[in-house]
C-alpha cells in the first residue's frame, strides 16, 4: 500500500483547524439531525449564512470582497498586430510620387 507525502509527512504538525473548520463541525451535525432528508449542500448554505454573522467569525461585519473583472482590450487580428494594415486606411499616396 503507498502512503502520500502528503498523508504521512514525518516531523510535521497539522495544522490546527480555522474557526470556520470548528464552526462547521460543531453546526453541521445539529443541522443534519433537526432536519432529516437535507443534503449536504443546503447544510452548507445555512451554515455558511450563520457564519456570516456568528460571533466566532473574525470578519463579520466587513463586507465582502469582489473581484472586479478586468476589461479586456479588443481583439486584434495577427496581421494587425504584425503592422499590417486590415481594415486600416492611412493617406493616399500615388505610386512614384517624392511625397
């Protein structure tokens, strides 16, 4: 049988576990055994809204975070982008003028 590193890392502590670790653990057996037939997800969602405002959380009260998407540029063909000239019109020049 193999053993991961990761699993059996010699001379290592674990990690102790967050307060969301514990807030979980302790709320999703009372959750699960007052509401027979839920699945783990909904257990998830209301846990998730208690710990949002729970007293154990350290970042209740702040608002969350929202990434905001970067704004793209728009897209160039390859032969815009090598200085060809699609759908470019720059000055008329005739042929064999000195201008």
């Amino acid at each position: 049988m193999r053993i991961y590193s990761y699993f059996a890392a010699e001379g290592k502590t674990k990690r102790p576990p967050s307060a969301y670790n514990l807030f979980v653990k302790e709320h999703m057996k009372t959750y699960l055994a007052d509401n027979p037939g839920k699945t783990n997800k909904d257990a998830m969602k209301h846990i998730g809204a208690l710990w949002k405002d729970a007293p154990e959380n350290p970042k209740r009260g702040q608002e969350a975070k929202v990434k905001e998407k970067a704004t793209k540029a728009p897209k160039r063909s390859k032969k815009a982008a090598a200085g060809g000239s699609e759908g470019v019109e720059g000055p008329q020049v005739e042929p064999g003028s000195d201008e």
